[in-house]
C-alpha cells in the first residue's frame, strides 16, 4: 500500500476508444502530477495540479485530458490515442510545492497502457 | 536551471558485490533537496532517501550509504553486498525550494541496476 492508488493497473484501448484514468491519494497532499515512462526513456513530467488547479502542462498533447476535482483526486482522460502513448503512467503526490519542507514525492503503482 | 545526471545507464554485478550509481546535479539555488527513489518490476517508485543542501553527513541504511559532495555535486548511492532483490531502476532527483522550480522535482534518467545469483 503506497498512499496512492492507481486504477486501473493495466489497459489496452485502440485508438478510437476513450477511457480515464485514476489516481487517488489520502495523505493529505495538495499538489498532484501526472507522468509518462515509455520504456528506455526518462520520467516525462505531463502535469502537475496544485491546489486543485493546473499549474504545469508539459506541451502535452490534446488527446491527453486530466481533470483534478479535488486534491484528492486526480484523472487522464484518454481518446483518440495513437500507438506510440503505450507506457507506464505514474501518479504522484507531494506536499504544497512551495512549503519549504519539502518531502519528496510518493508515486502510484502506475497504469500500464496499450494502445492498439 | 535544474538537471540531474545519471551517467550510468546500466549496470550488472553478481550477488554480493558492492555496486555505486552516480548521480550529478546542476542547480543555481543554494537551498534544495535531493532524493533518490527505486522502482522495482512493480513500477512504482519508492522514496529511499532525502537529503537537503546544508547536511553534508553521509548516511547510511542497512546495506545502502549516501555519499553528498556538494563541491563535486555529486549524490552518490552505494549498496554494499548486492542481492537479487536490489534489481530495479533507481532515481536520483533533485527539488529546489526557490524560484519558479520551488518544490517541483527533476529526475535523472535513470541506473538500471541488475544483480545476478
């Protein structure tokens, strides 16, 4: 049990298909990320909500849809995905950006996407 | 601007071999924090270590030390007497507290480390 739960833990959509996404997180945190492991390829910071609010889109493509209704919670929406979107999505949460203690972040299990 | 250096892209050792994965960083700020994460098959990341700019003392955990050099700027990771179950990807990050970064954390790309029987 990490803190925060991705759901769910795999899935394969074609690329008409749209799905969602889930990342939940009972810490108490206030700040939420999105991020892409494709494999033998770095962390890809997608977004990041603090507060509830969009703070970050890394030129994300628009087929890529998060939705964070509370600090709780936070959602990708998916459509229209092309092949090259299959990866490792991790969720993550930290503490208020700028609290000064900073404690790292914690990560989900992540959501192993296909797309075919 | 921030970055984090994992030069080491893959490393290989036998069971209870010591092994080091290297980790540099660039950083303008004077006050930040650094961390290094493992990420096991599984595919979460798991939080290992966090370490900020003014304690310089090395750590050590069990098995795992932390070497921080901030003349070389250098974070350093070492596992003493490998074991199968240390296989993963680790990462090494780094969070500056000031500026337009505050709080946000950069990663390297990543050592994958694995340790054969």
């Amino acid at each position: 049990e990490t803190g925060v739960t991705q759901t769910p833990r795999h899935l394969v959509m074609g690329m008409t298909n749209k799905k969602s996404l889930k990342c939940e997180q009972h810490l108490g945190h206030n700040a939420m990320y999105w991020y892409k492991q494709s494999a033998k390829k770095p962390l890809e910071l997608m977004f990041v909500y603090n507060f509830k609010e969009q703070t970050e889109n890394n030129s994300v493509p628009s087929r890529f849809s998060p939705e964070c209704p509370n600090s709780s919670h936070l959602f990708l929406h998916l459509h229209t995905l092309q092949p090259e979107d299959s990866a490792l999505y991790l969720c993550a949460s930290s503490q208020d950006r700028h609290d000064r203690g900073f404690y790292g972040y914690t990560f989900g299990s992540g959501t192993r996407l296909t797309v075919v | 601007a921030q970055k984090v250096t994992q030069a080491q892209t893959e490393i290989s050792v036998v069971e209870k071999e010591d092994v080091t994965l290297d980790c540099v960083y660039e950083t303008r700020d004077t006050t930040y924090y650094l961390f290094w994460y493992k990420q096991p098959p599984s595919g979460e990341l798991v939080f290992l270590i966090r370490r900020n700019s003014f304690d310089e003392q090395n750590e050590i955990s069990g098995r795992y030390s932390w070497n921080f050099q901030k003349s070389t700027s250098s974070f350093n990771f070492t596992i003493t007497a490998s074991q199968v179950v240390d296989s993963a990807v680790y990462f090494c990050a780094l969070s500056e507290v000031r500026g337009t970064n505050a709080g946000k954390s950069t990663f390297g790309d990543g050592t994958t480390l694995t340790v054969k029987p």
